[in-house]
C-alpha cells in the first residue's frame, strides 16, 4: 500500500496513494458520549492515520449475520466486505484528485431508515468521481437508538433534546467546510446529496439556520419532500410513550438507566419495540427539536434558492407518493426560486431476478458502481451508468446535469428524464405504470 502525507488546518495526515487520487479513510469529526451532542475535531497530535475505514454505528447487521437479517441488500452492496461498528462512528472518508485544487464537492450521506447503513458500501464508492474531477465525502453517524432516541427526560441543559445523529450530520457538514480546501475542495461549491433516510437529512440541512449558504446545489434520491409532506417529525414529548416501552422491555426505571448499559442490551431492548410498532419508523426519524429542525423551517415555502436534481425509480416505495412530492417540489422551486430543478425517474428493470427497479437500485448507475455487483448486466445497464454517472457530475460540476451523454433536460416538474429499458428520453410521467406499481412489495 503506497501512502502519501499532506499537512493540514487539523495536523498531518496520511492517506492511500490510489494512483488517479488519494483516499483517506476513517477521519474523525467529531467525539460524542451516548445521547450527548458532538464536539467538532479541531486537530490531533502526530500523523494522523486514514488508510484503513472507520467504525460504523451500531445497527442490526452489528448483532446478527447481515447476510441473514438483511439478506437482499447483503448481496447488493456488502457482500464480500468487513466492517467493524461502535458508537464511537463519527468517521468521514475523502476521495480527492491528486494536486487538486479548489474542485468542486459533493458529499453523500447514507440512507437506511435512520437504522442502518454506513460510507463505506460498495455502491456509493467514490472511485470514479475523484477520477473525474470531484472531491467525494462520505460520513457515517450514529443511528437507531444511539442516534435518534428522543424521550424527552433526555433534554439537556439548553433544553435540546434527541437528534444526536443529526447533529453528527451536521457537525461532519461544518468540518468539511472548513476543512475541505485542504484536501483540494471547494468550499463555495458543495453539493450535497442523499438517498431515502439520507435524502431527508439533506432536506433538513437545507432548512436549518445552521447551514444556510453552505450548499450550491442538492441531489436527493427516493424521498425528496416526504418528511415535509407525510412524516412530519414529530416533537420529542410526542415519542414518550415509545421510548418508555422501550425502558420498560430494558427492565430498568428510567432512560437514564439506558445511558450506560451495554449496546447489545440497548439494541435489543429497542428493536422488538421498534419492529413491532405501527407506525415505527418515525419514532427513528428526527424530531422537531427547536433549533436545528424547527416547524417554522420546514414547509414547502421555505426551500432554499439552490439547483436540484430529484429522482426515483419506476417501482420505489409508493411511487404515485413520490411523484406527487417531486412534483410538487419542482414547481415551488419554478415558482419561487432563480435556481432550478431537474428531475429523473429510472426505469429499468434490473437484470439476474424479478424485483425490477427497486429503492436504492438507481444508485448504482448514479455512482458508476455496476462493477461491484453480482448482476449479469447488459449493454443498455452500461449505457445508463454513463449517461447517469455523468449527468451527476455535471450536476456536482455546473448545478446543472445537461452534459453530451443525455438528451437536452429542461427544469420543471412537467416532463422528466426517464431512463428506460431501451432508450433514455426526456418525456412526461408514465402515470399509468406508477398507478401499476403503486402497491408492489419489493425490497426496502
């Protein structure tokens, strides 16, 4: 393994020598205690080590065999891969050019419900942007229990409460933008982008006084809008009762309790009131906690005048809903904004089973990952990765996806481009299959 050492605002440090780029591996941003916000990392002593992946945050796959209880998407993103967990997680991981130079910046956060995931799964390697031309930053933070436990005897002295993977989120945002010169990136031209969970943490971000004049541009995946629309968050006392079951499945007296007792113990007192709760999942999501994520903040009249690009694919959750959200999306921003919106719907059933184009599977093409999984694609998979691929760095690039790979796209919620099974044509929605697919189980 070659290295090579650049000084920055932080100390030295010591990445991989990938030969197009550097890899850095496992920054650390910030430090946390359980249940207690995080504090930025301002420097560190010696010659700082990022040739090997940070931990990940304690999740399900930390407990069970992935390939048992997350068997599908197991096979399509990490299969093959180690990963080690902690709720010491707040590691971030830069892909940048050799000798770059003020290049623009995209960074990806995550999706998996607020429960899983990690920055480092094969689909969203960073290879081919940092070949390309684009400083590339994935994070990690922490999730489930640790990350977005909000029972509100939780409330600190500034009477914060919950959020605490959130704010991890926005604490590695803040780093990377005073840090990211260092490593050749642009600070005033940062994309940042997410699918599903990760595509509602980018909507918060936009929305928080905290990062306002961040971002140039945003890429959101699968849910763009929903929590704005149909999960609004709820309040940390609206989750109470949720978490005091989980206290009483602990069996101990208080959340407090919770604070130091074992993970295993923490996921597993949590999980089986989670997994069996109607409704569940938003008592995982981020909650209005007054000053990050505030109600005020957080309608459709309120998205910031910055260049989007939204997508979903043809069979992704509750496709007529995320129609109706990026749409609606869309048209606020053609209303009210100078910037503009640009959307996409994939369309192309994947090759080697039935599941078509399930949530996450445009990802792949987006990120230029098709070799890194086990499917028998085809001529026309290839030729969507590029036109995709480089539509996204087009978009990282100029906040506007229009490049030689795909046919002129227009702003506006009134056509789309549509990748398809056999062409790649900018046309109007085909409600008809969105109708089709409204109600189909896939993967999630």
């Amino acid at each position: 393994m070659q290295t090579v050492e650049i000084t920055t605002k932080c100390g030295k440090i010591s990445g991989i020598d990938e030969g197009k780029f550097i890899l850095f591996k496992g920054i650390k941003y910030a430090d946390a205690k359980r249940w207690e916000y995080p504090v930025q990392i301002t420097s560190w002593d010696g010659v700082y080590d990022a040739t090997k992946w940070g931990d990940c945050s304690y999740q399900r796959r930390s407990f069970e065999p992935d390939e048992q209880c997350n068997a599908f998407y197991h096979r399509e993103f990490r299969k093959g891969l180690e990963f080690t967990y902690s709720e010491d997680c707040q590691y971030l991981n830069i892909y940048t050019p050799k000798n770059a130079e003020k290049l623009p910046v995209a960074i990806y956060i995550h999706g998996g419900t607020f429960t899983g995931g990690s920055g480092n799964e094969a689909h969203i390697d960073g290879t081919k942007f940092a070949e390309n031309g684009i400083v590339y930053i994935t994070i990690n933070y922490r999730l489930g229990p640790w990350g977005f436990c909000s029972h509100p005897d939780l409330t600190d002295e500034n009477g914060l409460c919950g959020n605490y993977g959130l704010y991890d989120q926005y604490i590695a945002l803040k780093w990377i933008k005073e840090n990211v010169e260092d490593y050749g990136g642009d600070p005033e031209n940062i994309t940042v982008m997410g699918q599903s969970a990760g595509s509602m943490s980018v909507d918060i971000h936009l929305s928080s006084d905290q990062c306002k004049n961040y971002f140039k541009g945003a890429f959101m995946m699968s849910a763009t809008a929903l929590m704005r629309l149909f999960s609004r968050p709820y309040t940390p006392e609206q989750t109470r009762n949720f978490w005091d079951k989980v206290v009483k499945n602990a069996g101990v007296n208080s959340i407090e309790e919770l604070r130091t007792a074992d993970p295993k113990k923490l996921f597993y007192a949590w999980w089986p009131i989670f997994d069996g709760t109607r409704g569940a999942m938003r008592y995982a999501f981020p909650v209005f906690d007054g000053k990050y994520l505030k109600k005020e903040n957080f309608g459709l009249d309120k998205i910031p005048d910055i260049s989007y690009l939204i997508g979903m694919t043809s069979c992704d959750m509750i496709p007529l809903v995320l129609r109706f959200a990026d749409t609606l999306w869309a048209n606020r921003v053609k209303k009210h904004n100078k910037n503009k919106c640009y959307i996409y719907m994939f369309d192309r059933d994947l090759p080697g089973d039935n599941n078509r184009n399930w949530h996450c599977s445009d990802m792949l093409y987006v990120f230029g990952t098709l070799h890194t999984n086990w499917r028998p694609f085809q001529e026309r998979d290839f030729e969507i990765e590029k036109e995709m691929f480089n539509s996204t760095c087009a978009f990282i690039k100029n906040h506007n996806p229009n490049c030689p790979f795909v046919p002129p796209w227009e702003d506006g919620a009134k056509k789309i481009m549509e990748f398809g099974e056999t062409e790649t044509k900018f046309k109007r929605w085909k409600t008809a299959k969105l109708i089709r697919y409204a109600y189909r189980k896939g993967p999630m």
